[in-house]
C-alpha cells in the first residue's frame, strides 16, 4: 500500500519545482524586457529624426532654415529646387534630439518629386506667408498630402511666417483659429527676418517627435510584455502537465 506523505510530499517537490521555474523564467524575462526597454528607448545621440517643411513657393521656408542653422537671413536667395537637408541639434527639457532637416521646393512642377522625400518623416512644419491670402488657402492642400504621405497629425506644426509683416497681413487670426481647430495641430507665428519664435518652433517639433516616439515605444514594451507573459503561463502548464500524470 502507497504510503500518503510520500504522495504529499511528490505533491509538494513539484508545486516547489514548477514554483522555481516560474521565479527562473520571470528572472529571464526581466532581463530581456531590460534589455527590450534599452533598445527601444526614445532616442539616442547617434539618432535623426527627420522633419520635413513643406508649403507654396516664397513662403519662406528656406529662410526659417536658414536662421535656425545659421541665425542669418538673405532677403534675395534663389527657389529650392527639389529639396535641401541640413543636421542640426535641438536641447529641450535636458534633453538633445538630432533634427535632419529637409527643405521641399513648393512650385508645383516638383510636387511629384517632393512626394518622395515623406517617407521615414518624423515631423512636418507646414508653413505659409500672413501676408499672403492664397498661400494660407493651399494649407488644405498640404494637409492632405502630408497626411496621406503616413505623417501623424500630432507631428505636423502650422507655421505662419513673416510675422514681421503682421501690418499688413491677408490672413486674419480668427481664419488661422479655425483652421488649427478644425486639425487640432499646433499653430506658430515666426519671422525669419528678425528670428522671433524660429527656434520655438523647431523645439516644438522636437518635443512632439519625443512624446511620438515614448508611446510607440510603450505599446511595443506592452505587447512584448504580454508576449513574454503568454509564454511564461504556457512553459509552467507543460511542466505542471507533465509530473501530474
């Protein structure tokens, strides 16, 4: 006849078995979501992120550039011509983001081409001209492009440039107050001529591409974690299965 503590304790040495495979796993996991969470961090030193102005020709897209990488401005410089890029850094809330910055033609003959320069965009400034009505008409235009180009609407800013020429200015703020309503989209007014809010907005940007990438990177850290969760559930049932038969 079976003696019953040795049942209990063949019983016991298992749960215990099971019990230290699973703390075993959970050590290994921690590891791999430690090492998952450091890959997948938002950004390092060595990280571009691209941003992309776009906007009707003369806007002044080339000149909001211009100041932020050179903080100089050229009243006379010639039309971009399909697209210009320049790298440089951004520091917000202790933190530094390596912007590469490209620079789109707005004729309409090198629309076709600008469409090429969306892809692996991070953030889009799209910028107009206060003084000039039909520049502000083609943000519609725009909009629509960048968004059917895969850019996420919390990483488009609305820029309206030569701010210097608010005495002056066709776009009244109440039509730029329901435009930026109806997007739900950051709005800045800028001047390249005199710098005021350039680096603003280009740190705005920064920040938006930052909070972008932190949830991306929580949903990735969230499904690794329940795919790791699955597994573990799943390594415990096949040996709890095999010892109690």
């Amino acid at each position: 006849m079976n003696n019953p503590k040795e049942k209990k304790n063949v019983r016991t040495k298992t749960q215990k078995s099971i019990s230290a495979e699973s703390n075993e796993l959970g050590v290994k996991n921690s590891s791999v979501t430690n090492d998952f969470i450091r890959k997948t961090r938002a950004f390092s030193n060595n990280d571009k992120y691209k941003i992309i102005l776009v906007g009707d020709t003369g806007v002044g897209k080339t000149a909001i550039v211009n100041r932020f990488i050179d903080n100089v401005f050229k009243k006379d410089h010639n039309c971009t011509i399909g697209v210009e890029f320049f790298v440089k850094s951004v520091n917000f809330d202790n933190n530094v983001m390596n912007l590469l910055i490209w620079d789109t033609c707005g004729q309409e003959r090198y629309r076709t081409i600008t469409k090429q320069y969306y892809r692996n965009v991070a953030g889009c400034m799209v910028v107009f001209d206060i003084s000039k009505k039909n520049t502000f008409d083609n943000i519609k235009y725009w909009m629509k492009d960048v968004l059917e180009n895969g850019i996420e609407i919390n990483t488009i800013i609305l820029i309206g440039n030569k701010e210097d020429l608010r005495d002056v200015r066709e776009v009244s703020e109440k039509d730029v107050q329901e435009l930026i309503s109806q997007n739900n989209i950051k709005y800045i007014e800028v001047s390249a001529k005199s710098g005021s809010n350039v680096h603003q907005c280009f740190q705005e940007i920064a920040k938006k591409i930052f909070i972008q990438k932190e949830h991306e990177n929580s949903i990735k850290l969230t499904n690794h974690m329940n795919d790791q969760s699955i597994t573990l559930c799943d390594v415990v049932y096949e040996k709890d299965r095999k010892n109690c038969c």
